[in-house]
C-alpha cells in the first residue's frame, strides 16, 4: 500500500467512523547497519458495533541479510541486516477485538465493504 492509498483510507475511516485510539510509533530495527527504523501508524475505531484496528507500518527495503558464525562448539551467531534507507514500503494489517485479544483479518474484507 502507498503512503497515498493509506492517507485516503485514514480519512474515510475518520469520516465515517468514530476513532477510538490513534498513535504513530519508531522503532529502531534490530540487528541492522547502517542503523534503520520503521515506523508504525495506528488507529482503532468502531464499526458496526465491532472494534477494528489498522496499523500501517512503514519501514526500509531489506538488502542483505549476513550471519556471522563460529563452526566451534558453543560458538556465537550473530546476524547483521542490510537496508536501503532510501526504498520505503508500507504494509496495512487489519485486526477486529474478539474476546480479549487482536484478531487478524484479510484486509480485503475491510475494503470489500466500503463499496456498499
């Protein structure tokens, strides 16, 4: 998903609906070099009486993925990812509150009922 798809689905969602929760949050990605973050995008709002949950994550295309390791028993093993700090790409996962915890859905399902 773009950055603008995922801009007019916020504010659909804000006009339709009643927004619960929002929040943007950076994370610093582990492991990585040069030094990488992403960065998270929430909003929680009720729909038909359901709570539903869109995160839209964005965060740097992933290059190489290097280990490093010892063939000695015990030995360590470390893994360095690489990133393309220049090549964003954002990813949506929808989610509806059942019973005390996140479920995922199939985004599409969200999108399929807009059309009505």
């Amino acid at each position: 998903m773009t950055t603008d798809q995922w801009q007019k689905t916020k504010d659909l969602i804000m006009d339709r609906f009643k927004i619960e929760n929002s929040s943007i949050e950076t994370f610093e990605l582990e492991n990585s070099d040069p030094p990488a973050t992403e960065s998270v995008e929430t909003i929680e709002f009720v729909k038909d009486g359901l709570r539903f949950r869109l995160e839209y994550i964005i965060r740097p295309r992933m290059l190489d993925k290097k280990t490093n390791y010892s063939n000695r028993i015990g030995g360590q093993v470390q893994v360095k990812m690489r990133y393309d700090l220049t090549d964003l790409y954002g990813s949506l996962h929808v989610y509806r509150w059942q019973s005390e915890d996140w479920q995922e859905l199939d985004k599409n399902i969200l999108f399929a009922s807009q059309n009505n």
